[in-house]
C-alpha cells in the first residue's frame, strides 16, 4: 500500500480506487494521531527530564554549599583544636615549672629538717657540757 495513486495510475492505466483511497487517508489518519500522542508524550517526557534536570541541578547546588559548610567548620575545628593543643602545651609547661618548684621546695625542706636535726643536737651537747639535764 507504499503507491501513490499517482503512480497507481500510471502503472495500471486507471484512476485510483476509492476503497484504497479511503483505507490510505485512514492510514494516514491513525498515523498523524499515533504521531501527535508521540509527540505528547515525548513533550510530557521532556518537562519530566526537563524538572528532573532542575530538580538535580538545585540538589546539586545544595550538596555543594553543604560540602563548602563543612569544608569551613573543619577549617575552624583544626583552628580551634589548634589554640587547645598550645594551651594544653602552657599547662604543662606550668605543671613542670610547678613541679620543680615544689621538688626545690621538698629539698629545701629537708634541708631545714636536717639543719635543725644538726642545731637541735648542737643544743643539746651544749646544754649537757653546761650540766643542764636534757
């Protein structure tokens, strides 16, 4: 059903039938309406891909200015963490230096004790050549 009824009437030497005539304008009916619901549907599919493509363009767009966020608060954790570790680096500094004092202090101390062992001993050998009773 590929001819024209032009070159159906060249090759038959009669005018076109108007039966094949009828079925050919139903055929091309039924394709100009299969062709416009594709051409529907392909215009629908288009929007969804169309809103789909936004759709991700946006989520997109938002998983990078979260991505930026983070980026930024990590920065200023690794700041923060920073001014903590040279805190902590002064305390114990401060502990050490406490430390020293309070092991100079000990020695000191037992220092005092044993010179007071010594003067306590000193008094009591000079109070027995005095004759005091100890």
């Amino acid at each position: 059903m590929s001819e024209t009824p032009e070159r159906y009437a060249q090759d038959n030497g009669e005018p076109f039938p108007d039966q094949q005539l009828a079925e050919i304008h139903s055929t091309i009916r039924q394709l100009e309406e299969r062709d416009y619901e594709f051409s529907e549907r392909s215009n629908l599919l288009l929007d969804q891909i169309t809103q789909t493509s936004d759709s991700l363009n946006s989520l997109v767009k938002t998983i990078n200015n979260y991505v930026v966020e983070v980026r930024a608060e990590r920065e200023a954790e690794r700041e923060r963490l920073g001014l903590i570790e040279m805190r902590l680096d002064a305390e114990r500094e401060r502990i050490l230096a406490c430390e020293e004092r309070f092991n100079i202090m000990q020695q000191n101390i037992e220092r005092l004790l044993q010179y007071w062992k010594i003067v306590t001993q000193v008094m009591v050998v000079v109070a027995m050549t005095k004759g005091f009773a100890v």
